[in-house]
C-alpha cells in the first residue's frame, strides 16, 4: 500500500530535521528530513531557520515519494520506528 500525505510538524533546530506525518490508512507514521538533505536537493548553502517549513512545501512530493519507497522496503529507523530521511536516500534513487 502506498502511504499518502500526513501533516507538516515542524522544523527542530537543535537536531537539524524537519518531522512530518505519512499515512499508512489510518495509521499515522513519523517521519523526518535532514536539513542538509533538503539543501542539497535545492542546491541551497543553507536556508534559514524560518524558511524551512516553505521549502519543505516546495520539496514534499519529492520528500513525500522517497519516505514511501523507504517504507515499502521496511527501512524503519527509531523508537517509535519511523522514516529518517538523509542526502544519500535521494542519491539512490
């Protein structure tokens, strides 16, 4: 089953990442986005702070497809499991 879009939950500075839902039917799967990955996919230097919710935006269908393949293949990271996106996950793609 492929997921389909959860919720935007916001940016956390300290651990660099951006966390965001998947939706596997009606169960909710935590998921979250290095800052350095999203840099990368938009050849940014680095955004700031308060633009990253716009750029995760920008870039969620992309960010959206590589959370579901990584869910397919069981990819799982974490307590609880989740989806942890880096730059290398969109390198293999």
């Amino acid at each position: 089953m492929t997921l389909q879009r959860g919720r935007f939950i916001g940016y956390e500075y300290d651990r660099m990442i951006v966390l965001f839902s998947m939706l596997d039917g009606e169960r909710e799967v935590p998921c979250a986005i290095s800052t350095s990955a999203m840099d990368e996919l938009e050849t940014v230097v680095r955004a700031r702070a308060g633009e990253r919710e716009t750029q995760f935006m920008r870039l969620r269908e992309r960010i959206e497809a590589c959370a579901d393949g990584k869910y397919q293949a069981s990819e799982f990271e974490g307590a609880p499991p989740g989806i942890i996106l880096r730059s290398i996950d969109f390198r293999q793609r």
